[in-house]
C-alpha cells in the first residue's frame, strides 16, 4: 500500500451555493454536483471541485446530520481531508486491525461513476473513518482512479 497524496479537503457550509459562488471566484474551481441519493441519506448536499480538491458540504434543511451537528457545536470550515492512496482494501485492513472504525462507506460501479462523476473516474472507493479513532481527524480513505 502506498499514499498517494491529499485527494481533497471537505468544507462545511452553511449555505453551498456561497460557498461555490466563493471558491468559483476565488479560485477558479468549477463545481459538479455528486451523488444525491447518497448525500441526501447523510442528510446533506455536496457540491465537487475535482480541478481545486475541495468538496462543500452542507446540511439539508429538516434533515438531521453529522455536518449539521458540526457546523453547530464548530461553525463552518475544514472538516476532512480525503486520502489517497493504492490499494484502499489493504488500507482497510490495516484499520481494522487497529480498531479504527468506519463510519461510511462508498464503492461506486463504473455506471454510477459515469453518472454521478461525469464518468472521470475507472474506479472510485472511500471508507470514512471514525474521528474518535483517529486521533479527532475524521479522515477518509479513497482509492479514486482517473480514466
């Protein structure tokens, strides 16, 4: 297994279309929505810049969620860092043979990927890690392969 860098960083906001509207400005980023059915199960919505690594997340109105929470007990900000790395089931491995726990994970087929990720990607999955276990960090772990 190897580390392949910082992938990119998850911001919480409030309001995600200021927070577009900011980085879009500031940076340049171009924005792409992700996967709905899935963010909306978490109880937020995301907004993916693949060309500035940052991904807005925001809590859904009458939904409850760990952004939600955060924002509330924190405020906005930097709230994850995704990691990329080779192998991702051998990092996997390793964390659970450490107790580290994860919270949530994604496997993406190659159809969801071309709908949701305009089809950039040949393999995309994450395992999100339980901040209690991991030193408060909450960090993701993401095997996410250009095309």
């Amino acid at each position: 297994m190897k580390p392949l860098g910082v992938n990119r960083v998850t911001i919480a906001v409030k309001d995600i279309d200021k927070g577009k509207e900011l980085y879009s400005e500031l940076l340049g980023a171009t924005f792409h929505s992700a996967n709905e059915v899935d963010a909306t199960a978490l109880g937020v919505e995301v907004a993916m810049s693949w060309d500035a690594g940052i991904e807005l997340v925001s809590p859904l109105p009458d939904h409850d969620s760990f952004v939600k929470h955060i924002i509330e007990t924190s405020g906005e900000g930097v709230i994850g860092v995704v990691f990329a790395v080779d192998d991702i089931d051998e990092v996997h491995k390793v964390a659970e043979k450490r107790g580290i726990k994860a919270w949530h994970s994604i496997d993406y087929s190659q159809e969801d990927i071309d709908k949701h990720f305009q089809g950039r990607f040949k393999k995309y999955k994450e395992y999100m890690y339980d901040p209690s276990t991991t030193y408060g960090a909450g960090p993701v772990v993401g095997q996410i392969e250009p095309k």
